[in-house]
C-alpha cells in the first residue's frame, strides 16, 4: 500500500510540519504521518507568533527558506514590533494570528509542496535494527519504510490532561495520547521524563465588556516576518487586543480550588514552565502580588472566542469561571473551553547530536516539544533543521550545523544537548550571548546564503538578500563620501536637539550622533535625499544599523573570533575520559554522556567548570 520514502515525518505540528516542507523542498520523498488530518499546524495554546527572541526564530526559519513566517504573514490579525524603544539587537516581532486560518494555511502550503503525502494514523512504533531506523509501524498495523524518520509527537506520548481533580488521557484537549513510542524507546535504551504545560479558558467575546479594559493597538507600520513580499493585512484592519488585571478577590477566588488542583495536590508528576507559569502558581509564587496582567486577545477575524492570556490554569472549572467574572470587564463572561494543564513524556535532549538524530538509533531524528522544549517557533525551528538533516542523511552528506554565533537556532540546539533541561525550554535573548549579532532583521543576511547552496532557499530569496547586501554596501560607501554643510543640515540638527555642524561633515559621521536617524536625514537634506533616493526602507534600515552599531558589532565578531579557537579544537571521538584523573566527577560523567566533538563544547555542558576544560586543554597539549 506504501512505497517506500526517503523521510517519514511523525506529527503535523510546528515541528514536524517545517520538517515535512524542508525536507520535500531538499528534493526528499516524504510522507508526513499524523493522528488526525484535521488539526494540521494547530496551536495548541494562544493564537500568536514570536515576541521576544522567539521573533528572531521565525525570522531565521523564513531566512532558510521554512514556511512558519510566511504563514504567519498570511493569517496575522495584528502585528507589533516589541521593543522598539531599546536597540535593535532587542527588535522583536510579535503577531496575533487568526487560529484557524494559520492551519488552513499551513495545510495549504503543505498540500502545494512537491514531494510531500499524508497518511492519517497513530504511528505506535518504529522500525529498528542493527541501531538503525528504517520505518514506522502504524495503528493499523502497517508498516511504511523510510531512509529516515523524524520524530515530533508534541504533547502527545502518553499525554494525561488534568481539570481539577478530574483526569484523563490525550494530547491536547478531545485530542487522543499517542501510546506505544515511549515504551519501545525506552526499551531500546532510551531515558524519558515527563513535563507539564497548561493553556487559558476560552472566552465568548460577546460576553465582555472592553469598555473597562484597556485597548492594545497593532502598529503603524506592519513589517511581518518573511523576507518575501507576501500580501498582508492593511495597518488599519487590525484587531485590537486588551489588558485587563486579576485583583485580591480574583486570588482570593482562584485559593478556593487549591484544594482540588492537581498541581497542589501534587497529581501532577511533570515540571511545568518556569517562565509561563499558571496563574494558581504566580499567586501561590508571587504572593505579595496584588494584581497580574492578563492580556484579551482575540482568536480570530469570524470567531468571537477570546484567549485570556496570562490565565493558564488547571483549577476546577466552576472556580476558574467564578474568578474570571470577578475580572474587571469579565462580570458576565461565558465560558466556550476551560482551562488546562496537560503533563506528556520527552527525552532528554542531551541523547541527540547536534543534527537532532539521536545518539542511541542512527536515522532516527527528534524535533519540537518531544525535546523538552515548549513553544511553537522553538518547535518549527527544530522542525525545520531535523527535516533538513534527515534529506541530509538520507543522501549521505554531512550534517548542517549553525553555531550560537550564527542563529538563536544554533544557541537553542547547543543548549539542549550541551545542558538538557528539567523544565520546558523556552527561548530568551538572555541565552544568546551574540545578540548584537542574532537580530531579527539580519537573519537573511546571516541564513540565507547557506541555505540556498544547500538547496533549501529559492533563488527569489537569494537574489532579494544579495541585492540587499549591495544596497547596504552602496548606502554605506554613498554616506562615507557625501559632505553635508552645515546650512544643510541645520533644521534638522535644531529639530533634533543636536550640536549645529561648524564645518562640513560627512553624512556618514553625522547619523553617528545620537537622535539622528537616515530617513529624517534623507526627507529633510535635499542632498541626502537625492542620493539614496531608490533604496528601499529594509535596506536603508539595515545599513543604518550596522552604521550605528558598528562598534557593537565589531565586538561581538571578536569575541565569536577569540571563542571559536576552543570552537575548532577537536576532542578525538574515543577519548578516554577515564585516564584524565583529576577531572571533576560530574565531568568525567557528562563528557561521556554528551561525548563533546570540541573543547568549545565541552566548556558549555552544564556542571563543567573552566578547570576541567583546562585539564582537558592541557592533556591535549594546548
Ligand atoms: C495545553 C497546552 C498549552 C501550551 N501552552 C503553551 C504556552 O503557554 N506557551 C508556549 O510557548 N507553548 C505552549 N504550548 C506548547 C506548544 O503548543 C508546543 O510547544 C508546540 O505546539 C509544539 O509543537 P510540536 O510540533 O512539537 O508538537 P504539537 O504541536 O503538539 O504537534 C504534535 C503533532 O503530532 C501528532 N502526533 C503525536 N503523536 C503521534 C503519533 N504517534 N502518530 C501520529 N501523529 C502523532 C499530533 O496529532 C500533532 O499533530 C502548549 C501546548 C499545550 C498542549
């Protein structure tokens, strides 16, 4: 009944559906196998994509040529630059999208991909010998043969939703857990845990009144995510979200059910995200708290059902109800879907190389929520580098690998198998020590061309991001050599509470100051305007940037220089941990386990300390 294909994709998530399209795209034969056709790229919780450091991740996967920017472009009902005011190494990007369009959309997508079939069913385990993968056994008992199998099963492995004190199996809510998967890896000698995560009631929009709420408008200006031109909503036809707040008798409220909650009683067994925590655990937490924000945001463009974000429980649903409607603006809220918290299985990410196949059974890839992490964009960007490194496999080539140096994807993929993780990982700009570098609106500039001699990234994007590198270049050089005299400038610099110029300047010096800025510069001095007159906004953007924080940046690239000789020092793949006696145990331990490929990385794992990489220097002879 199935030919046999180069990749079987398992779960049509965020993560298995980049990987399904990056892997077609590379010219694999793929099927995407998933439990129910229906809920293709569904969100499971809120309706929005990127916010802080998670924007740079959707704009890196549509640098590489995935699909997850271009779709949200497509089905976004409110964009928002976060962080303007600070640097730009801090820009991120948020959307809130309509839900059910952004699956409409992927689906779409997926369907229009070459190379790509779909098969719904349950797949229960994997064909495995010799410590090679080479297929999957399905529900219906068939089994479907592969080069190689990427695994993205979300929440799903043997996933037990709780409300209250009520429990039940699934991997999302009216959703069935996926069984059999944990069960034959851990038998193949694989280590799993379990996590938790939870999601909001949702709301009837009718039912509230926005009058005491206050309106959180979508920008002026929509840049969106993908470095292509895709069609997107006009600035004025954006949804408005809201912020409302919890107050003492919301909490005093929500304490009634800590008696019946399952995470208080202790029935939940997983760990639950720190950084996204239930609204029980941040007043339980943050006691002396007298309020918390809780964001209104729509779900869609022809749906009235409202998100409450910032309200994640698993409390019962008569006291999530109750203590919703003593919500200033909530009073009369009807409830469409209460909350949840949902505890699922992962593996430790520590027992993945850095191409996402596992250490344990060769051809067999992982990616999104099955690692540990927590997150759509975490998901779709692991999604996308498995899809890629299974093509990559399949074909015999050599992995593709990004440094932390070179995408937030890199800093996440280092951090999970150089660290692991205990609680759902999340991406922050905080994990990425080369921010100045990893910015949103660089992300073609670092990706695109890597990807494309791959074979992943299409020529319109190649060709948009070299004539953006030459349109940098040429604003560069045109600022460098054009002289503005200070008549010239003067109103501007007025305007601006700027010193006045005593002498002609070059307009390069001149946006070096502080408040100045290349579009003022190039509407109100004729001179100026005339020059770069033909260079659009992204590109002049982009040379600003790297004119103004050139210094910054310089740094950084010193720094990525200086870090990468520990980088290019191999460990020999057998080294014998053991003849190093006065390595620390715990080292000793985690340098067999994670069996580091350079000293960079052994100086990353987590409970390595700068001594032992200095035993391990030395015993190498550096
Ligand atoms: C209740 C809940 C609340 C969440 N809250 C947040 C949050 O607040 N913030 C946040 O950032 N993230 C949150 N998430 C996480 C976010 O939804 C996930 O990180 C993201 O969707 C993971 O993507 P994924 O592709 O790994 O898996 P998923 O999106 O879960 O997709 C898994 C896919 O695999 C399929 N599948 C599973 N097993 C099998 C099998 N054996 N055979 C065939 N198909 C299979 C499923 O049908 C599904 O299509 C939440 C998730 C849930 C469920």
């Amino acid at each position: 009944m199935f030919p046999s294909y180069d990749i079987i994709v398992v779960g049509a998530g965020h993560a298995g559906c980049e990987a399904a399209a990056a892997a077609a795209n590379m010219g694999s034969k793929v099927l995407l196998v998933t439990m129910n056709m229906q809920t293709i790229a569904q969100m499971s919780c809120n309706p929005a994509m990127g916010g802080i450091a998670k924007g740079q991740i959707v704009r890196e996967i549509d640098a590489l040529g995935g699909y997850s920017g271009i779709i949200t472009d497509q089905s976004m009902i409110q964009f928002r630059m976060l962080n303007r005011s600070k640097g730009p190494a801090m820009w991120s990007p948020r959307t809130q999208n309509d839900r059910m369009l952004f699956a409409a959309k992927w689906r779409e997508a997926l369907e229009k991909t070459p190379n790509v079939d779909f098969y719904q069913d349950m797949v229960k385990g994997l064909l495995v010998k010799d410590g090679r993968c080479y297929g999957v056994v399905t529900g219906l008992g068939h089994e479907i043969k592969a080069k190689a199998v990427v695994l993205t099963n979300g929440t799903f492995l043997n996933g037990v939703i709780h409300i209250g004190d009520k429990q039940f199996g699934g991997g999302r809510v009216a959703e069935k857990a996926a069984t059999g998967i944990t069960e034959q890896l851990v038998s193949l000698g694989f280590e799993s845990d379990r996590l938790k995560t939870g999601t909001p009631p949702r709301i009837d929009g009718r039912s509230l009144d926005y009058s005491k709420m206050e309106e959180q408008l979508g920008d002026e200006e929509i840049v969106g995510f993908s470095y292509l031109d895709v069609e997107k909503i006009k600035p004025a036809q954006q949804r408005s979200c809201w912020i409302t707040y919890t107050s003492d008798a919301v909490h005093e409220m929500l304490r009634t059910g800590f008696d019946r909650s399952p995470m208080f009683q202790g029935r939940i067994q997983g760990t639950g995200p720190r950084y996204c925590p239930s609204i029980e655990d941040k007043i339980n937490r943050f006691a002396e708290r007298e309020r918390h924000q809780l964001f209104v945001e729509p779900e869609g463009w022809d749906t009235v059902e409202i998100y409450v974000n910032g309200f994640s429980t698993s409390l019962p649903e008569d006291v999530q109800m109750k203590a919703l409607r003593l919500v200033p603006g909530f009073e009369n809220c009807r409830m469409f879907r209460p909350g949840y918290a949902i505890e699922y299985d992962f593996f430790p990410p520590t027992q993945l190389q850095f191409s996402l196949e596992t250490k344990q059974v060769q051809n067999l890839f992982f990616a999104g929520q099955i690692n540990g992490t927590t997150g759509y964009e975490e998901a779709a960007c692991q999604g996308l580098m498995a899809g890629i490194n299974a093509h990559l496999k399949a074909k015999e080539e050599a992995p593709f690998v990004l440094k932390r140096s070179e995408a937030y994807i890199g800093v996440l993929i280092d951090d999970l198998i150089n660290k692991g993780t205990e609680e759902p990982y999340r991406m922050f700009t905080s994990r990425a020590e080369f921010r100045t570098l990893l910015r949103q609106d660089n992300a073609d500039l670092r990706l695109t061309e890597r990807s494309y001699k791959m074979g992943l990234a299409s020529e319109e994007r190649m060709q948009k991001v070299q004539q953006k590198k030459d349109g940098v270049t040429q604003i560069k050089n045109i600022l460098k050599e054009l002289s503005i005299e200070p008549e010239e400038i003067s109103a501007l610099l007025t305007e601006k509470s700027s010193a006045p110029l005593t002498q002609k300047q070059k307009a390069h010096q001149i946006l070096l100051r502080p408040g100045l800025d290349i579009f003022a510069m190039k509407d109100q001095v004729p001179k100026i305007g005339q020059a770069l007159a033909g260079f659009n906004k992204e590109t002049l953007e982009q040379a600003e940037i790297q004119i103004k924080y050139d210094v910054y940046i310089e740094k950084e690239n010193e720094l990525v220089k200086k870090m990468s000789q520990l980088e290019d020092l191999v460990i020999p793949e057998n080294f014998d941990y053991a003849k190093l006696v006065s390595l620390s145990n715990e080292a000793r331990q985690k340098f067999n386990k994670i069996r580091p490929h350079t000293l960079g990385q052994a100086s990353r794992i987590s409970g390595v300390n700068p001594s032992d990489v200095q035993i391990l220097m030395v015993y190498m002879g550096r």
